[in-house]
C-alpha cells in the first residue's frame, strides 16, 4: 500500500492495473495464476497473463496484491466497483 493508506482506503480504491496472485480458490486450476487486473466486475477479476485474460471469480479466492503485499479474502470484495467505494469492510 501508498503511505498513508490504510486498508479500507486500499479495499476501497481501483484494483485495475495492480498485480495479484491468486494464493487460495475452491477451483484449484486457479491457484497460483499471477498477472495484471485488466477489468472488474462485481463477481470476478479478470487477470492478465502471459498475453492471456483469464476470469477469476471472487468469492471463491483469496488474492495476494503482489507489490502491496495484502493478502484479501474476494468474498469481502465481491462488489461492484463503484459499490465498493462505500462499503463498510467490518473484518479490516
């Protein structure tokens, strides 16, 4: 994270463009797959890889941001990302 940031800050901000690994998901196929957020929509990140997008669905994963080094849960972020700029993230 920037300093200065704090979680809910972090939770609540653009997630496009940030890298991450998926570290955890019920599909285990998708566990490990590192790239770039490319899109956002309410259920799932789409990660680009190796030239290749590929569709993670949310609530089923846990995520590391690589460069912020915050591991999240995707089912307290299962949202719009327009929704997510004023939700209330009780577990942070």
């Amino acid at each position: 994270m920037h300093s200065g940031e704090n979680m809910t800050d972090f939770l609540r901000g653009e997630f496009i463009g940030r890298k991450i690994k998926v570290i955890e998901s019920s599909n285990s196929s998708l566990v490990g797959l590192e790239g770039k957020i490319v899109d956002e929509t309410k259920n799932m990140f789409e990660i680009e890889t190796n030239g290749v997008a590929k569709k993670v669905q949310k609530k089923i994963s846990r995520f590391l941001f690589v460069e912020e080094g915050v591991v999240v849960d995707g089912s307290i972020i299962n949202y719009r990302p327009e929704d997510r700029l004023n939700a209330k993230f009780r577990e942070w």
